[in-house]
C-alpha cells in the first residue's frame, strides 16, 4: 500500500552484463578525482517519468492509468557517456541509449507521459533515455572528468531487454536513495 506521502516515479529498470559494463565506467568516472556521488548499481534505470511526492490517492490512480500501458517492449543497444547539462559543465553523468535505438525507448516514455498527465511534477525539457551513473558535487578536477566522458562519448555497454515497465517509490537517506517496486506493468 502507498505510504503517504510517496516520492515516486515511472521507469524501466536495467539488468543482465550491461550492468558490469556500467560499473566499471563508474570506476573510470571516480578516477578522475572529481567530486562525484556514484549511483548504486541496484539503482541503474532508465527514467520514463519523475512524480516527485504524491499522495496515497494519487498513487492509487497512477497504479490504475499505467495498467492501460499498450506499447511494445524493445531490445536496447546502451551507448555513449555524458553530462547533464553539459560534459563542461556536468551536474548528472549518465551512459545513454543508441542513437539508432532512442525511437524505441521514446515512446515508451511517451505514453507514461501522457497516461499520467496531471499527475505529480512537470517537465517541459525533451525526453532523453539515460541511466544516471553519478551526481557532480564540486568543480573538483571536472576537466578530467570532462575528458573522460568525450573521450567515451560513443562507448558501447551491452544490450539491455526492455520488457515492463515499474512505478518505483523512492526513499531518502543519509547513504542514498532506496528504491522500491510499487507496481509492475509489462510491455507488449
């Protein structure tokens, strides 16, 4: 059951090798020296939409609107590294899907969008799948870091199946976010 309030949010969760891939990128990320917070590997996903904190009512109708969730699932190629809101000026790192394979994720999140229109937080920025792999602290040593990832700007991961998609509640604290499954809706 919702707790209320819950900070949640719609994804698509990332599994199988590609997550070893990711890691040892991070690994090469905290090398750099740059004042980075790494994301957990049990927390690598693919965001579809941030809610940001809903109440138990609203959870309950986001539960309900997502099990009309109707598009297909997709095989994803992970490819490429960079920054938010640019690999000079990074704020969040993330490793990004194919060029060739964004049109597969897109209007999955696409249809979350619209499904839950007028439910939690608004976002007018284009929608850009990414796994967010660190969060950027400081200046610290952000031209290695910024070398780093456009030297890595077209680094492959793996390949990552895509097959439900997962409302997540998400709680803080001091170590980090933990995340929990709320619902699970599959793909077609």
């Amino acid at each position: 059951m919702c707790q209320t309030p819950l900070r949640a949010f719609v994804a698509l969760e990332v599994s199988g090798q590609v997550l070893d891939a990711l890691v040892g990128f991070q690994g090469a990320l905290a090398s750099t020296g740059a004042d980075i917070k790494l994301v957990e590997r049990e927390n690598f996903h693919l965001n579809l939409k941030f809610l940001g904190e809903i109440s138990e009512k609203q959870g309950t109708e986001v539960k309900e609107r997502l099990k009309a969730l109707s598009v297909p699932g997709a095989v994803v190629d992970l490819n490429g590294a960079g920054a938010f809101p640019s690999s000079s000026k990074p704020r969040v790192v993330w490793a990004g899907v194919s060029q060739k394979h964004e049109a597969l994720v897109v209007p999955i999140a696409q249809e979350v969008i619209r499904l839950l229109e007028g439910i939690g937080e608004q976002d007018d920025r284009p929608y850009r799948p990414h796994i967010t792999l660190a969060r950027v602290h400081s200046t610290q040593n952000l031209r290695a870091l910024g070398n780093l990832l456009r030297e890595n700007s077209d680094r492959g991961f793996g390949q990552v199946s895509l097959s439900e998609v997962k409302l997540k509640s998400s709680q803080l604290t001091p170590a980090g976010p933990v995340y929990k499954d709320v619902g699970v809706y599959p793909l077609r």
